[in-house]
DNA sequence: AGAAATTTGTCCGTATGTATC
DNA sequence: AGATACATACGGACAAATTTC
C-alpha cells in the first residue's frame, strides 16, 4: 500500500534526512550518495521521489550530480560559502508615504516586501528589502472582498 | 512507444511554447493558464510531463501557481526590458527592533540606508533598501556605547 | 453551511533513452 | 558490449485547496 500522508511531502523527508546524513558525516564529503535503487529500498519510495529528493538537495547546493554516475556530497555545504544570501521574510505591507511618492501612487497601497539577508562567514552583512507592487493576480484578494 | 526525443525533452519544448504565448500575449499577464488537464489534451503529454514544463516556468518567474486554483502568468516576467536601477537616497538610520534582530545587534545601532528604485519603461518596478553596519572607524562617535 | 466538481500536489510503478564505467 | 545509473516519459491513484452549486 502506498502511503498516503501528506503532513510533509515524502521527498521532502527523505531529501532532509538525506541533508542530515551528509551534515552529520554519515556521508562523507566527495562520497557518492547511495544508489537510486538503495534509497528507494532504503526509504521504500519509488524512484520519482527519490529524484525528487536528490533534486532538492541539489537545488540548495548539498550534492552535485553527473548524468551516468551518481550524486556527489559536497564539500562545502550552504555555509561558509562566500555569500549567501536567503530570504528571510515576505509580507505584504501599505505603502507609506515614502514609498508611495517613490512609486507614484497612493499613500495606503499594497505593495508586496521581500526581506533577504546576505550573509558571509556566519555574520549578517547586509539587509536586503526590495518593493514591488502587487501583480494582478495577487491584487484579487486585496481589493472588494465579496 | 512514448520517450521518443531526447536531444531536446519534451518538458522544456512545452515550456518554452508556454512561455512564448506568455512572451507574445496569447496568455495576458493575470490570466490563468490552461488547466494541466487541457495542457496534457494539447500537447498530448502525461500530467507529469506538463508539471515539469510548469515547474521551469515557475522556477523562471513566468509564472506562479496555486494549490487548488491554477497557474497564472505574471505580469513580470524576468526582465522583459532594459531595466535600469539608480540610487535614489543614502543616509544612515538607527537599527529598529527589527533590523536590529536581523543583525544581531542593539536595538538603535547606526546602519547605512541605501535607497534604489528599479524602472523600466518609465515605471517604478521596484524598490531596493539596503542596510548594512557601518564600519568600525565610522562608528565611533556615532552612538552612545563605549 | 455543506456537498460536489475542479484543479493542483504527491506518490507509485513501469518503460525506455542516454551516459559512464 | 555489458552493467550500472541517471534522465525522461507515461499512466494511474489518492490527498488537499479552491471554487461552484
């Protein structure tokens, strides 16, 4: 039987049990990650999800792959890398009359605020909030709420 | 006899025909795309298949989707100009509660304001505020600590 | 307010193409 | 050439969010 959770999506599991492997040492850097078909023995998950997985991890830098040979644990993890940065928060906020007259509208008008530090060697050097006004798609609920 | 190509994958071709009628307006900007149900009728792929194509565009910016509602093409697609940012205003502030708990520093701390506002085509897209710590020889003198 | 229909999200199992060893 | 492993693609099933009735 397949199993149905949905809590947390099952390659998202595997893909941060597999991060905690690599952080942890169990998978030693430059080491290739087990097979496809051992992680999906392992984690009894079929192979979309296990790609799934791997591509998560890879997105955010834990291992490279190379088509015909495997994934690799990197060696230098997100961290310590020369400036990372993530966004930390995203809100949407009323345009004040600073940001307003910079944008030419409205004292009061949404505008959407995406806060992202950059960080290098573990401290916070910048603070990073871009504006933008809302696009139309996200101005529906925003505006005469029936 | 499906998986026939190979040089170029039948994700990317599809999400590159999305993303020209994106480009040319057969899609408005704001509208919602075709169901994945209709894309799969169209373009005679699996679910799968079409979802991937979605996931680059999405990955893109050309896109955004909603769980239960549908993918909508956004009215900003990455760069659809020449976009020219320029630094409207620079000044130093104290640190809020809440740049303050970013940085890890005391609350009122001396930071550097960088305002920038992105245009193109002579509107405001966005504006940028960047903070960042004065250095160690600015600082002195400028707050109370010792 | 509640049920049904729609639509996207997740997951499975399988088949086949392509690259590397 | 064969074995191994990743990449692509298909089809089906059920869960969850949204909309509609």
């Amino acid at each position: 039987m397949p199993t149905p959770h949905y809590g947390q999506p099952r390659y998202r599991v595997i893909a941060d049990a597999l991060r905690e492997r690599i952080e942890n040492g169990g998978i030693p850097a430059g080491a290739l990650l087990p097979t496809e078909s051992a992680l999906t023995a392992e984690f009894r998950a079929a192979r979309g999800t296990i790609r799934q997985a791997i591509g998560i991890l890879r997105e955010a830098g834990w291992v490279s792959t190379e088509h015909g040979r495997g994934s690799y644990a990197n060696p230098r993890p997100p961290e310590g890398g020369p400036a990372e940065s993530s966004v930390v928060r995203q809100r949407q906020i009323t345009a004040d009359p600073d940001l307003a007259d910079l944008f030419g509208v409205a004292v009061g008008t949404t505008l959407d605020e995406s806060t992202s530090i950059t960080r290098a060697e573990g401290a916070v050097r910048s603070v990073t909030r871009t504006y933008q006004l809302l696009s139309a798609a996200a101005q529906r609920g925003t505006i005469g709420g029936d």
